[in-house]
C-alpha cells in the first residue's frame, strides 16, 4: 500500500500594503509641512486650521492631514476645540514657565553629559557656530533669523554630544516650540550679545570637561531666555528686559 502526500504552497500577498505605504507616507508629508509652517510662524498662534487649506497646500488629500494634526496636538503645537476644529495652540505664559522649567532641567543635563563626552573636533564646530552667531547678532540691523539657525544647530550640536534618544526626544518637543521664536523678536542687541557670551562660557566648560560648570552656565542661560519671553509678556519696558 503505498500512501501519496500532496503538499500545497499559498503565497500570501497583503495587497493593501502598498497603499497603507502611500498613506503613512503623505501623512509625514502634511505632518512636516504643518509643523514647519507652525514653527515658523507662517501659521499664527490662535489661528484656526482648515483640513481643506492644508490639504491643498501640503499636495495631500485630508486624511493624512487629520492624521498630522492628531500627531501635532500630541506634540502641544496644535488644539481642538469643544466642536473639534483644530487651532494652532497658543500658549499661556504659565505653559511658557513649564516648558523652559522642564527644558532647564533637561538641556541643562544635556550639557554636563556632553562635557564629559566633549573631543576636540566637536568643540572647534561649537566655537565656529557661535562665531556665525556673532557674526549675525553684529549687524547693523541684527539678523534674528541667522541668530536663530546657528543658536538651534549650536545647541543641537550640545545634544549629539550628550549621546541619549531620549533626552532627544524629550527636548525636540520643548526647544523647537514657535516660542522659542518669539522670544529671540524681544532680544535687543544686549540680549542677543548675552546670549553669545553664555555661549562662550558653555564653550570654556567643555573645554575643561567641566560638567558641574556647564550644567550651571546652561541652566542660567535657560531661564534668562523664559525671562526675557516673560517681560515681553507682561509688556515691560526695554530697560526692565535688559536687566533680566
């Protein structure tokens, strides 16, 4: 007697995979292009959020735009409303002291494990970013915009060194806010030479690998910069926000 064994092969294709693809990735698309323009400050704080407007300025339909709004309220950048129609979320000043309390906390600790982390490479590409930033506060007319880009690839440079995801995923929620924006328009020209000159401390900390040094130099710098958003706030005059 002689038994037959038949065995059959079932290739199994997920046919939606494709377009599941398609969709998580026009839902980024929206995701960057909405927090870019929020970042900003090309989409006002306050300022309501038409699914429809996005969805034509982002080249998507409106589902991955619901999508990147869900993401961007999680992120705090974005609110909806008792009827669910979503705003750019517009921050009290007792949000503001929590988000530069948490980031004094966070990026000063940042500082103490890359100065202990520091070589000599980093620090030659921390003193010619904070030289830009001289270059670009020194103006005639001071450009905040330049200010503003070498101050985030200054301190984004700190946290590479710092070598920790999470202190990374933690801080890119508190330092890219349009808060942070905000404040730099209240700088004067001794702000803004303040700010460089705490720059130059943080640089002399690393140099000498001195984590107490530099966690204690950026947390100062930290909490000048909530003040200077507070007095502008508050409407005080330009001598008051100097002294801060």
């Amino acid at each position: 007697m002689h038994l037959r064994f038949e065995f059959c092969i079932v290739y199994s294709y997920d046919e939606s995979s494709p377009r599941e693809e398609r969709m998580q990735k026009a839902s980024d698309r929206a995701y960057e292009s909405i927090r870019a323009m929020i970042l900003s400050g090309e989409l006002a704080a306050g300022e309501r959020l038409s699914e429809e407007a996005l969805a034509e300025s982002c080249g998507v339909s409106r589902t991955p735009v619901r999508d990147a709004l869900r993401r961007l309220e999680a992120e705090l950048l974005v609110r909806r409303n008792e009827s669910q129609r979503s705003f750019v979320a517009d921050w009290s000043l007792s949000d503001v002291a929590d988000a530069f309390e948490l980031r004094a906390m966070v990026e000063s600790y940042a500082a103490g494990r890359a100065a202990e982390r520091m070589d000599d490479k980093t620090l030659v590409k921390l003193k010619a970013c904070n030289s830009a930033i001289y270059d670009a506060i020194s103006r005639k007319v001071p450009d905040i915009s330049a200010f503003l880009d070498h101050n985030r690839e200054f301190h984004a440079i700190i946290l590479a060194v710092a070598d920790s995801r999470r202190l990374t995923a933690l801080l890119g929620t508190l330092i890219e806010q349009p808060l942070v924006r905000r404040t730099a328009q209240h700088y004067g020209a001794e702000a803004l030479h303040r700010s460089y000159s705490e720059h130059e401390d943080l640089l002399a900390a690393f140099a000498r690998r001195d984590r107490p040094w530099a966690e204690s130099v950026m947390a100062g710098h930290i909490r000048r910069a909530f003040h200077a958003y507070a007095d502008a706030h508050r409407g005080m005059s330009s001598v008051d926000r100097k002294a801060a």
